[in-house]
C-alpha cells in the first residue's frame, strides 16, 4: 500500500476506476456460470459454480499479467483502446448474448462450458482493469480480487440492478471511453509528442471518448430499435 501513502490520489482514482469496470463488465462473466450449470442437479450446481470460478479467476490472472506486459510495448494501447471503444459502444448496443449459452446436464461439460465462455467475455474485463491500473500491481491485484466475488456472487443482483437502473449501463461505457482514452494518450508511441505539443490532450481526449461511446452506442441502439 506503498503507493496510497505516497500520492492518494492517484491511486483511489484508478481504483474507483476498477471497481466500476468491474461492476459493469462481471455481470454476464457471472451468468455465464449461472446459466451453464442451471441443468445440473443442485449438489453439481455448487460444484460448477466453484470449479467453474476457480478455473476462470486462474486464467483472468494470467490474461492480467500478461495484458500488463504488452501495454508497456509501442502501439498496444493504442490497440487497446480501439478495442475498448468498440466494448463501450457495443454494451448500449447489444444484448451481451447471453442467451446462447447452453447448459449442461454433466458437471464436466458444464466446467468446460464456464471456462470457455470466460475466456472470450474476459478479455474486456482484463483489458479494462490492466488500463485502469495504470502500471500499479498493487491496484491490478485489487481489480482481481474485486471480480472474485463479483463474479461468484453478484451476477443476479448486478442483473436486477442493470433492468432497473439502465443508467449504469451507460455510465460504464463512459467509463471505458474515458480508460480507453486515457490508454491512447499514453501509448509510448505517441505520449512523447503530445506531452512536447500539446499536453491538454491527456485530458480532452478520454473525455471525448466518454462522451463518444455514450453518443455513439445510444444513436445505433435508438437505429436498431427503429
């Protein structure tokens, strides 16, 4: 906790970052356990809800780890941020297919089914928290262990309160923008010109984005409703 001691600030920012990347993006990691394993009988049920978490968290981990890694290389967050744009918009204009997971009446498929489905759903969970974390191990071993319970625990209640607050939603792809942004500025490509020229960018940009992934995911949301 070397790091709150030192600037405070700079850190509870990056965590209250985290933590409502996490909120947003755990939900459907969640219900892919819950509706994998709705088959089984309610002993088996247990079992693939914890080894099904177990094997997930193992692999977040490592996809963490090794995101943390490849941001530090030139033009990976600038990658990165295209990609995180694309998760904002795509939240308030999809419906996170979570209806095409099937379930499974065997404990091992169900597993199976779990772990899979984890390793596509994660990637922007992972990618959100190793942006937000800024370098910080300490803030990216946080992030972990926030999405453990989030996703053991919390996929009904974060459903209920998405259906009734649709709001946080939006909030969360604005949050992911703002990330997103923040990773684009920062990308050792580009970071050296822009703190030479124009150093406003560090903050005109990731609130551009917010507002952009908000705007943009409403407008093809309200086009694909009409």
């Amino acid at each position: 906790m070397i790091e709150f001691l030192t600037s405070p600030e700079q850190f509870l920012i990056p965590l209250a970052q985290i933590i409502g990347i996490n909120i947003v993006l755990s939900g459907d990691n969640a219900v892919v356990i819950a509706l994998a394993s709705r088959s089984l009988p309610p002993a088996q049920q247990k079992k693939a809800v914890v080894w099904g978490s177990a094997a997930a968290i193992v692999m977040r981990i490592v996809l963490t780890l090794t995101a943390v890694a490849l941001l530090n290389l030139p033009y990976l967050k600038l990658v990165g941020f295209v990609f995180l744009m694309w998760i904002g918009v795509g939240l308030l204009n999809s419906d996170e297919g979570e209806g095409e997971i099937e379930s499974s009446q065997n404990l091992a498929t169900a597993i199976r089914t779990i772990l899979i489905a984890d390793l596509v759903m994660s990637l922007d969970n992972v990618l959100g928290v190793a942006a937000a974390a800024k370098g910080s191990f300490t803030l990216l071993i946080l992030g972990l262990a926030i999405s453990i319970p989030l996703v053991i625990f919390g996929a009904n209640m974060l459903l209920r309160l998405m259906e009734r607050f649709p709001i946080i939603i939006a909030i969360g792809a604005a949050l992911l923008g703002y990330v997103g942004g923040e990773m684009a500025v920062t990308d050792p490509a580009v970071t050296g010109w822009i703190d030479a020229n124009f150093h406003s960018l560090h903050e005109i940009v990731p609130l551009t984005c917010a507002a952009l992934i908000v705007i943009v995911g409403k407008a093809l949301a309200a086009r694909k409703t009409a």
